[in-house]
C-alpha cells in the first residue's frame, strides 16, 4: 500500500492545503489564491488524515504570517534579492505585493519545481522570477550556486520555510556555513523549533514522515544559538504560538498558554517553535 506523504515533496501539498484554508476565510491575514490548486486532492488528503498538524494549523498559518512580515520588512529595507530554499509550492513571488526589480530566487528538487511551473503557467509572478532545480543536500553544487547568487545581489534575504527540521545536525552545519560564506547575503530567516515540540512531533506524526524517508530530527538542544558559530547571529525570534494568539488564530482552549512567559535562552523540553531573523556576522 502507498503512504500516504510518499515523499518530502508531498509534505509541500500538505502545508499548501493550510494556506488555502486561511485563504478562504472571510478574514483572511493573507491571500494565496493558488494554494488550494497547488495543494491538489493529495494535499487535502494529507492534511484531513493527520489529526495533530489539524489540530494546530494555526502553527502553518503563523508561521506563513511571519515569514510574510519579516520579507516585507527587508524590501521595504532595500534588500534587492530573496532567495527562498526548498521553496516547494510557495507561490509569494505571485501573491505578494512586490516591486518589479525585486530578484527572487526559488531552489529545490525538479519535480516539486516542474509541478508547480505547471499549475502556474498561466500566472505571472510580481517580481524577476529565478527557478533553479538543485537537490540542496548536493554540498558541491549549492556552493556554486550560493556564488553565483551573490555576485548578482547587494543585500539579500535567505529564506527557508519548513527545511531545517528536516536537516541532521551536520547538514544544518555545512548549510548554515555555506551561506555565512556569501558577503551579500546578509540576512536569514527560517523556521525553528525546540527539542521538547521535536519530541512531540515524532510521537504525533512520525510514522507519516518516515514512511516518506523524510523524518522530523533537527532542533538543537542551544537553540537559536547553535548557529551563532557557524556565522549568524540571531537578533529576532517570534513565537508561532503567542503570533497565533495575537492574530486570533489560536483555539480557545490555548489561549491561556500563550499568555505563560517564555524561558528566555533554549527552550529544551518546552513545546516551542518560531520564526527566527538571523544576521550574516561573517
């Protein structure tokens, strides 16, 4: 019988089908009017089947909410490009209010890639579209990428929305040190959680992800410290949960635990995840 996720790229469906639902609210924070195509029947499927990430799909619509914020903010800032890895199925260049001579490049696997340059043929993205189809986990490969990027960019914005989760230790390294490296590319931003959500995550939704070779394994006991030494210093670190609060998106019955204060430093045990702004100290 076929899994259900039969890979990391279905994983990208499945997180599309929250933004469609958002999409279509009446009150809506913000408008992905391809998210439901893209999605597809299988992103529907995934998403009805796997009751916990159902349940919390307040924590996708936070975290697209935030990462929606933090790339305006740069533009806004001068940042000339965005470069988006393993960028699945976001379609921001084409949803998002952007300036005409904003570069932003998108890189991830070809399939993911040829799929959605087939439901969005007929969609003309706001801003100087770059779609670059690279297995990121090819070291050697990235790294010419990572160098030809930044010679055509003054101030860049690295964006990585649901990716480093997915990374061993290790790979979050070499990653994190192969951007560093890059003088232009000045700010990063991702996604980021705790030991104790990671637990939690591989108890609730384990046997999906793994049974698509894509398990949930980084979150690093230092948090957003970790990354200090292989060069970006963290100056921002949002809470998916007190953003969801915020933006009346969290069910009443969390309400009361976002109001609880935070540990400040590493989170450990504590259910925690953000959107995390990190400096190129290079």
């Amino acid at each position: 019988m076929e899994p259900l996720i039969r890979n990391i790229s279905d994983t990208a469906r499945w997180v599309a089908m929250y933004r469609a639902e958002e999409s279509e609210r009446p009150d809506a924070l913000f408008k992905d009017p391809f998210a439901r195509k893209l999605a597809g029947e299988r992103g529907e499927q995934i998403a009805n089947a796997i009751g916990f990430a159902k349940k919390n799909s307040w924590s996708f619509v936070a975290r697209t909410y935030l990462l929606d914020e933090f790339i305006a903010q740069h533009i806004k800032q001068g940042f000339d490009m965005i470069i988006n890895l393993a960028s699945g199925l976001d379609a921001r260049p084409y949803r998002m209010d952007l300036p005409s001579s904003l570069q932003w490049v998108e890189i991830d696997l070809p399939g993911i890639m040829d799929y959605k340059e087939s439901v969005l043929k007929n969609e003309r993205p706001k801003c100087k579209l770059e779609s670059i189809r690279l297995d990121l986990s090819d070291r050697q490969a990235r790294q010419v990428i990572f160098q030809q990027l930044n010679q055509k960019c003054k101030k860049a914005l690295v964006v990585s929305e649901g990716l480093i989760g997915y990374l061993d230790e290790e790979s979050a390294e070499t990653l994190s040190s192969d951007l560093s490296d890059q003088p232009h590319f000045r700010r990063w931003v991702f996604d980021l959680m705790s030991p104790g959500l990671l637990k939690l995550a591989q108890q609730e939704m384990g046997s999906f992800l793994e049974a698509a070779r894509a398990p949930l394994k980084f979150a690093p006991k230092e948090g957003e410290t970790f990354f200090l030494r292989y060069g970006w210093k963290c100056l921002e670190a949002k809470s998916q949960l007190k953003t969801a609060a915020a933006i009346k998106r969290l069910p009443d019955d969390m309400v009361a635990v976002a109001g609880y204060p935070e540990p400040e430093g590493p989170k450990g045990d504590w259910v925690w995840s953000g959107v995390c702004l990190f400096e190129n100290i290079k």
